[in-house]
C-alpha cells in the first residue's frame, strides 16, 4: 500500500491477528492504546470485518526492515466525533490511531516515518483537509512524535486526552 525506504505500510490480513493479540497483551504497549488485554477471540472480532471492509476503519500492519512492527490505522471520522471534536460535517477530516508493538523500536524515529507516511497518503489519495488524533496527556513520546508531524493539539477531551489535529496546507490554502 504505502512503501518508503525500510517501512512498508500494509493492509491488514487474517495472517496478523496473532501478531495484534502480542501486541495488545504486552503492558508496555497497552499503557498508552486504549484497549484492555485482549484474546484471539476478540481479535477476530474486532478486527475481521475491518478486514473484510464490513466496517469503516481500515486497518493496517506496519513493518520495518521486512518485519511487522505496528499498526496504524485510518478512517473517515464519524459524524458524532465531528460533533464532539468540533468539526462541521461537510469538511473531509480523517483519524488516525496507531501503535509500535515491538518496544525495541521505541524512540528511534520509526514512529514519525510511518506516521508521516500515511498522512501523504492520506492528503494524495484520500484528499483529507484534516487529520485528527486522541492521544493521552501523559505519552510524551507520542505527542513529541505528533508534533514532528506537525500536528498541534486543539483542546483536552478529557482528564486523560488531547485531541491533535494536522491541517494539509496544500488543500486547506
């Protein structure tokens, strides 16, 4: 789907539900995602229709030097999150939640390349005006690495979550 220099930015398959169950059962990696510990079950079940596109998130494994290494996902943002974001409903805003599942991987810039990737895949072949992002207040990496991007944040959601936004400046102008 998305391919730049070591990073390759792939649809998810049936074939990665293991690698999600891994991933989203490792602390490290559920301190900062919103999910509690999970089973294959639930994997399936969550993430099966999105698979199959019976859902309107896709969703996508990240890989680095050829191995998975993340998820990253991507959606058109529902109509209630427009309204709860302060959106309007005519504007053409996708979200965006992703993950590094392998902590190894953790501060060495993987996250920023992945996230910039899709959000040039985002803006050329989507045509997205806006990206948005919840992220918590208190993952300091994640929000350094959002700022790289140029995201800014917009206003506290809540106790725990910003709400960041990107503005594609080609399209916005």
């Amino acid at each position: 789907m998305i391919l730049k220099d070591e990073i390759h930015i792939r649809l998810m398959t049936n074939n990665d539900f293991d690698l999600m169950v891994k991933w989203l059962n490792d602390p490290r990696v559920l301190e900062f995602y919103e999910e509690p510990p999970t089973n294959l079950e639930r994997v399936i079940n969550k993430f099966g229709p999105r698979i199959e596109g019976n859902h309107y998130v896709t969703p996508c494994i990240v890989e680095y030097k050829n191995e998975p290494i993340g998820y990253i996902q991507y959606y058109k943002i529902q109509e209630i999150n427009l309204k709860k974001y302060g959106y309007t409903e005519d504007q053409n805003i996708y979200g965006i939640d992703q993950f590094i599942g392998e902590p190894k991987l953790w501060g060495k810039g993987v996250g920023t390349l992945m996230i910039q990737m899709m959000l040039d895949y985002l803006s050329n072949n989507k045509g997205a005006l806006k990206i948005a992002l919840e992220v918590k207040k208190n993952n300091d990496r994640a929000i350094a690495s959002y700022k790289k991007c140029n995201f800014n944040k917009i206003k506290e959601l809540n106790n725990d979550l910003y709400l960041m936004e990107w503005i594609n400046i080609r399209v916005a102008r």
